[in-house]
C-alpha cells in the first residue's frame, strides 16, 4: 500500500529509494532549505526560504521529476 508522502511527492519517493536522499531545513553549511543529493554531490538545491514546507516539497517534486526524466 503507498502511504501519503509517496502518493504525493512520487518524484522524490522514487529518488530518495533509488538514487540519493534529500535535506531539508537551514545549516551552517547552506542557506538553501531543501536539497537533494546522490554519490556524485548536488542533484537540486532549492531556494533560500519557503512560505512553507509543502511549498519546499512541491519544488523539490518538480525539480527531480525532471532530473529523473533525463536519467531514466
């Protein structure tokens, strides 16, 4: 049975199990919110501030969707 976040955000569900995992929130590091990276480093860096979560994830969602497009 597929749960909420995999209904929803299929891209990143499919990338976190198959390709690389994924950042979210503010380090000393970054001041991007919400990241996603594979062995190879930065797949997708997000903007600096969200008017909330969701928005983050559905920007993330559309951004590897397309990545996931160009590598499968």
């Amino acid at each position: 049975m597929t749960n909420f976040l995999e209904k929803t955000y299929p891209s990143i569900a499919n990338f976190v199990y198959s390709y690389g995992w994924i950042e979210i929130g503010q380090d000393e590091n970054s001041s991007s919110f919400i990241k996603a990276f594979n062995e190879g480093g930065d797949v997708w860096i997000g903007a600096d501030k969200y008017e909330s979560l969701d928005k983050a994830l559905q920007d993330l969602e559309s951004a590897l969707c397309e990545w996931l497009k160009e590598v499968e």
